[in-house]
C-alpha cells in the first residue's frame, strides 16, 4: 500500500491495569448496546438508533489515544461508544435516548445527537457525510488557535462517496487541518455492500488524491488498534496535517434497531464468520494468555458490568420525560420563534 | 428602477459620515475584527481577488490569509468548516459570492448550522455569519438571482435579516458580529452603491428585530425590506400626487420579526400592501401579509395586499427581468386596486 506509515509492530506494552480497563470499556458497550436494542424493542427508545456492537476495538483504540476534554471527537449517528468512551454520563446519554428531561440533551437530539463538547464530544450527526466538514472547522478552529489539538472525525463507509467529504479532504490538505478522518468501514452502508456502493473498495485510497496520508488498518483487535491510533494522533499532533485512515471492521447487529432483517444483505454464515473476530473474544484471549484475568474474573466482570447496565437503564427511565414548555427552549440563545401551531 | 434609489438618512447622530452600502459593509467588518481577533472571513475569490462586489477590498491585505481565506469552489464544505470552526468559539464571516450559491450549501445551513444549538439543547453554540448578494442584479438571468432570504427565514435557528441602508449594512453588521447564533444577512447587489449617512461612532449598531417607519403616513402601510423599502419610497412620492398618504415601512429584521411596529401602522392606517422581490407565492411577503391579516383583521379596511416577483425562473433579457422584479408603479397599481 502506496503512502502508508511504516507497519512493524511494537510489543504490546501496556500494563495489566490498562488491559482489564480496555476490556472492562468494550463489555460495558457491548452490554450497554444490547440493552438499548431490547429497550428500543419495548418501546422505551424510538426514531432510529444504530448500535455499535462488533466494533468497540475501533472506538476504544481511538479515544485512548487522545488527550480526553481537549482534542476534538465528532461522529456520524453510531455515537454512544464514543460518547462513552469520552467520559459523558452514561445515564445521561441513556436518558437521552429514552427522551428524558435529564438527558444529554434534554431529550431534543435522542440516540444519533449526542453532544458532550466538555469532554470534546461535538456530536452525533445524522445526514451521512455531513458532519465532515464540521470536524475539518474544529480542526481549523485548533490550528487559526495555534493549538496543537487533533480532531477525530469518525465517519462510515456510506459516507465515504458524500461530495463533502471530497471537499473537505481538499481543504484540509490545502489548509493542513489537523484532522484524521476516520473511516469505519463495517462493509455495508446501510444495507448496501461496500462492493455495490463503491467504485474502488479501497476507501483509504481517498485520501490519496489530496497528497493526505492514508492508509489501510484492522479495526478488530483493541491492541493493535490501540497501537495504530497511538501512532496516527501523534503524527498528526507532531506534524499537523490531516490523516485518513480506513479501518476495517464488521457490525454485529443491524444497521439500525429497526433493521428487523439482516439476510436481506447478507447471509447467516457470513456473520458467523465474522463473529470469530469478535473484538470481545479477542481480548480475552489475551487476558487469559497473560494471566491477567482468568475466566472466572471475567465472568465476575460480564456479570458486574450487566448489573450497571441495569442500573444506569433504571435510573434513566425514572427520569420524567422534558415538560412541553421546553419545546421552544435552545433554539436561539437569546430569543424564540412566533409561537404558536 | 435601481438607478432610481432614494438616499435615506435616518441617522439622528450629530456627527456622520457619507458612504456607500459597500463601504458601510466594509467598515464594519473592519472595525469588528480590529476588535476580536476571533473573527475572520472565508468565501470564495474575498482575498487576493477583492470579492466579486468588492465588499472585501483591502482586506486580505491588512489581515493576511490567516483571516481573509479564499477558498476553493465547494460551498458546502467551507460553509461546513466554518461551521465547525464556530461550533468552536470562532466567529466566522462566511460571504457566498451571491446567496444563489448558498444552495449547494444548504444541507450544510439547514441540516447543521440551524440545528446545532437546539439538538444540543443549548450546550453548543454556532456564532457564524452569512452574508452575501441576493435577489437580482442585473441580467444574470435564473441561476443567480435567487431571493433566499425567505428560504432561510422559515428555518427556525437562524436569524435573518434584510438591511435597505448603508447605516443599517453597517448597523446591523455589527450586531450580526455580535450574535452568538447563525445570522444569514442579505444584501440585494442593487443596494451596494447607494449612498447614505452613517454615524461617526465605533460602537454604533441597531439591533436585530425594530422595523423603522422610514417615512410616515396615514393612508396606506407599504411593508417591505432591503431594496424593496426603496421601491416603497418611490410608490409613495408617485402615491403623495394623487393625494395618497402612504406610510414605508423598512422591515429590516425577517427573524426575528418586529410584528409590533408593522401592526401599529396597519392599526393607524388600515390598509397595507406587503412588497418583496421573491417569487410571489411561497415568499416572506405572504408569510408577512398573513400575520397582519390574522392579528389586525378588526383593523383592516381592505384585504392585505401582496407586490411580489413574478413566479418565473429570471430571464435574462432586461426588459423581461424588469418585468419579473416589482416596481414602483406595480405598487401604486396594488395601492389602486385595493381601492
């Protein structure tokens, strides 16, 4: 592969502690994201939610590679991992998703607007490709500020063929934003086969017509993850330019909670298939290998981290949902539309 | 007839100043980001090239590319950076080269700028400006003399407004500076020539949301806004000889819109005609002539009436274009009509 960053991996060196704690991130989405598809299933979560379960390698590896509350993170609609991962309050963003009053967003934006930009979370977007051109500005925002800041902006595959992100990769070069943009490519926009949706597959080659490094890398082990991130951040912080970076991953779930049939775009066994990656297993082979954890422990972990689950569930929907006096609240920050149907 | 402007000087300022609506524009912007190191501007040919209406001339050489940013033909992408920048604390300028451009751009404004502060319930701000050409100018036929100032008023987070005069184009400026929302501010090119008075005063600025009586009268309301206030004027000296006292209204603010003072007149007058260059149907004008006919119905003599463009792709032709954009006799006949 053409411009790519010199591939030897180092030794994995992280300590026991942070090891259990990647672990301990990962089980606690994936349980957090199960339990957003059975509460969305009850009816206590509605509009569209798409969960990322099968990539929680991909998020975890990013967002321990910045510095956490001054870089900038912004995302497209599959948002809960990372505003997880940047510390928001899971209970807040719970009770968001339920349409609650206490939520992130006093239940305005639901599951595909999270914002957290006190922990450097800017969202949570819905129009895919659209927020690209958001991210490149808060990258330009950090480099007009002589900041060294780095800007991740997460985008999926779908959104690769949006005009805008040609556009913006053509500023950001020509502007040297210091901006990666984060390409998390799980196969299928939507529905659609990356091989029907995309003229050359190797989306990381979109970079490469704007002189931007880019490359290739797996997004289904958190270390090597982990590692890639690491390295990526801190030459984009070194040289500040923008980066892309096409991350190969798989969905396990649906496209959305309301994507009830998944054979309609591929088969049973592919899945399965895929499964033997899980990002979950991977590690705690890992852990196991290294004595870290033994199956027991993680067992204890599984068990105490559904048990939070629940507990963040439960404490969400005791919330009350906003008053209808709230509607015209935030619209503008010093005045309200005519009012009135 | 845009050769036929009239010079309007509201100003009650001791000391003013002569200039055009373009160099009101100019001094503005100069004096805001002499102030705030956080403003900067960004568009398309506003630098080296000195903007295509030369709002921008001397700019780029005073402030350098760090703050005067040329940037490639992609108006949704500079409109999405400069949003994010903003989404950041910057206070960026964006100027669209005309606002018919904006339209590639509006996925960006509508589907992001506009709903930042409220999906965000208040926790993200979006302090960015808009500005730009809009409305005909002269045979530049249908692709660029869109009115989008209507489009952009029926999107709620966003602010819009429509000044007739230089001291108003520098007034208003300086507020739209100053607000920490989205702020789409229309210039009619028709407009960039006019002469005025602005007052001599740094710190002068007129808000957001006070429509102004530019020319007071009994007998008939002409509501209208940007380069239409002008057309008002003029329907009114023609109207003044036939023993019609007719009352000009300068909207200036579409959002947030200053009901009040357009309902004081109709109360005094009880007649009103709402003019707007945009095509008639659909355009702010009618949402404006709705609202009088809702909440000054007891107070009305006669239907609101409507002067708008003419629902019609621009031609290019002058006589076919002048026949698209009304004028001051097209007024007068609504006035006529109403009887």
């Amino acid at each position: 592969m053409r411009n790519q960053v010199e591939n030897e991996q180092p030794p994995h060196t992280e300590s026991p502690a942070q090891l259990e704690q990647y672990y301990r991130d990962m089980v606690f989405i994936r349980h957090f994201e199960e339990k957003c598809n059975v509460a969305y299933r009850q009816g206590k979560i509605g509009g569209y939610m798409h969960t990322y379960i099968g990539m929680e390698a991909l998020a975890v590896g990013w967002l321990y590679s910045i510095r956490k509350g001054e870089d900038y993170v912004i995302t497209a609609y599959r948002d809960h991992a990372h505003a997880l991962l940047l510390g928001t309050d899971p209970v807040a963003a719970m009770a968001e998703l339920m349409g609650r009053k206490g939520g992130t967003a006093g239940g305005k934006g639901g599951s595909m607007h999270l914002f957290d930009p006190e922990k450097g979370f800017y969202g949570g977007w819905g129009i895919v490709g659209g927020h690209i051109p958001l991210g490149a500005g808060l990258a330009f925002a950090s480099k007009y500020r002589g900041q060294d800041r780095v800007t991740l902006n997460f985008l999926g595959d779908g959104a690769a063929n949006q005009g805008v992100l040609f556009e913006t990769l053509n500023m950001a070069s020509l502007w040297e934003l210091p901006c990666i943009f984060i390409i998390e490519n799980n196969e299928f926009a939507m529905g659609t086969r990356l091989e029907y949706h995309a003229a050359d597959t190797h989306l990381w080659k979109r970079g490469e017509p704007f002189g931007i490094k880019s490359e290739r890398i797996d997004g289904m082990d958190a270390l090597d993850m982990r590692e890639n991130a690491q390295r990526i951040v801190d030459w984009v912080r070194e040289n500040q330019k923008p980066y892309l970076v096409e991350v190969m991953c798989y969905r396990f779930s649906g496209h959305g909670a309301a994507d009830n049939d998944r054979q309609l775009y591929r088969t049973k066994e592919e899945e399965l298939e895929n499964m033997k990656r899980d990002p979950i297993k991977r590690l705690e082979a890992v852990l196991i290998e290294r004595n870290i954890l033994n199956a027991e422990r993680l067992e204890a972990i599984d068990a105490e981290l559904i048990e939070q689950v629940e507990k963040i569930y439960e404490a969400a929907d005791a919330q009350p949902f906003p008053d209808v006096s709230e509607v015209y609240d935030n619209i503008y920050t010093d005045m309200t539309p005519d009012k009135g149907h | 007839m845009l050769s036929e402007l009239r010079e309007i000087n509201h100003s009650t300022m001791a000391s003013t100043l002569e200039m055009t609506f373009r160099e009101a524009l100019h001094k503005s912007m100069i004096e805001e980001m002499d102030k705030n190191a956080d403003i900067f501007l960004m568009g398309e040919d506003i630098g080296r090239y000195e903007g295509t209406f030369k709002v921008t001339r001397g700019l780029f050489p005073k402030y350098g590319h760090r703050r005067v940013i040329d940037t490639p033909i992609t108006e949704a992408g500079f409109a999405g950076i400069a949003t994010g920048a903003a989404m950041a604390g910057l206070r960026p300028i964006v100027e669209f080269m005309t606002m018919s451009f904006s339209i590639l751009a509006l996925d960006q404004i509508i589907n992001h700028t506009a709903k930042i502060h409220y999906m965000s319930n208040g926790v993200v701000k979006c302090p960015i400006v808009f500005r730009g050409p809009g409305g005909a100018a002269k045979q530049l036929s249908a692709q660029h003399s869109h009115s989008m100032e209507g489009w952009y008023a029926h999107v709620p987070g966003l602010k819009v407004v429509c000044p007739a005069t230089p001291e108003d184009a520098y007034g208003m400026l300086k507020t739209a500076l100053a607000d920490e929302n989205p702020v789409v501010f229309y210039e009619n090119p028709g407009l960039y020539a006019i002469k005025g008075t602005v007052p001599d005063d740094p710190n002068f600025s007129v808000p957001f949301g006070k429509a102004q009586i530019i020319k007071p009268g009994k007998d008939i309301s002409l509501v209208g806004y940007s380069r239409m206030t002008h057309v008002n004027l003029a329907a009114a000296e023609l109207l003044a000889k036939d023993g019609i006292d007719a009352e000009v209204v300068d909207v200036r603010s579409l959002v947030p819109l200053d009901t009040e003072t357009i309902y004081a007149s109709v109360r005094k007058t009880h007649r009103a005609i709402v003019v707007y260059e945009d095509w008639r149907s659909g355009g702010f004008g009618a949402e404006i002539a709705a609202r009088i006919g809702e909440d000054c119905f007891d107070h009305l003599d006669a239907p609101v009436g409507r002067v708008g463009g003419l629902n019609v792709p621009m031609p290019y032709a002058r006589v076919l274009e002048l026949e698209c954009i009304p004028d001051e006799n097209d007024v007068v006949a609504a006035v006529r009509k109403l009887g």
